[in-house]
C-alpha cells in the first residue's frame, strides 16, 4: 500500500519467542519487498511492550506524532493492534486514513471493532490439537518434536490503506 515508515509492537522478545519470529518475518518482509521494488525505506522501528499491555498511548507517541511518525503499525498480536487503534485516536489520528494498523491472531472481536482489524489468522484449534499430538508424543517416549509451520490467511479487514505522504510532520 505503499508505506515506507513502518513500525512492530511486539511483547518482549525474552517473553515469547514467538513475538521474537514475528518481528523477524517482518523484517524479512521488509527486506524482500525493497528487495523486490527498489523503493527507499525507512529502517523499521520496534517498539516492545508487555503483553497484556493495553495502554499505549504514552509508549507509541514518538512513533504517532513528530517528524519521524509511522504510517503503519504491525502488531505481534491483535490486541496489540486494538490497542494501537485506541492510541492513533487519542493523538487525533484516523485509522486507516493516518496510520495503519495490522496485527496477528484473527480474534474474533477484531472484527467487531470499528475499523474491523486486519489480521493474519492462525488456526488455532489445529495449533491446539498439534500440540496436544506433540505433548502425547513426549508421553510416549518420543523425540521432541521440531517447529511446524501452519497454513495461515489474511483477513483484511478495514484497518489498512494507502500510505499519506504528509507535506509537515504530525504534531
């Protein structure tokens, strides 16, 4: 959609090495799409918060407001992302017409709020019954099982649009 400044909100790395692997896939996506168009970027910000954090308004206001404001937000976690939403308001930003806003898990009550979240949804229940599998698997006397990659999809929702090239910095 044509952004250029992007930031992550992630939990602490040290907390989940999950949060850790989104925030590499979204570098490595970064990195392939300049790769891909040639297109000058911005290095992408990060901003780790703890999770259940839902207060960010104080945390993001650098990334929101100034000179180097975002235009997009991904958020390791959906969330996240609801509360990234709540933050663009307090600071008089729309979502998606200021900022972008995606985030990850494809909760339900993303699509409640308005604008509903984009987001990649995980297969939870599948999540779930594999690592029962894999729990039952070590119960068993077997080796321990490796990382597995699940099927994924993108719900697009109506947090995410064009990038706004402003002409002065938001204040």
């Amino acid at each position: 959609k044509g952004h250029r400044k992007l930031a992550m909100v992630a939990g602490h790395f040290e907390s989940s090495d999950r949060s850790r692997q989104r925030y590499d896939g979204f570098c490595q996506a970064i990195n392939d799409a300049h790769q891909k168009d040639g297109a000058a970027m911005a290095v992408p910000r990060l901003c780790q918060v703890g999770f259940g954090e839902t207060d960010l308004e104080g945390i993001l206001e650098s990334f929101l407001t100034g000179p180097d404001a975002v235009t997009g937000l991904v958020c390791s976690t959906d969330m996240l992302a609801i509360a990234a939403i709540s933050a663009c308001r307090t600071y008089g930003l729309s979502v998606p017409g200021d900022v972008s806003v995606g985030g990850i898990d494809g909760i339900a009550v993303g699509g409640l709020i308005t604008p509903k979240l984009c987001s990649a949804v995980q297969p939870t229940q599948k999540m779930g019954q594999q690592a029962l599998a894999f729990l039952l698997g070590l119960i068993r006397g077997q080796t321990e099982p490796q990382s597995l990659l699940l099927p994924h999809q993108l719900s697009t929702g109506e947090s995410i649009g064009p990038a706004r090239h402003q002409s002065s910095p938001r204040l």
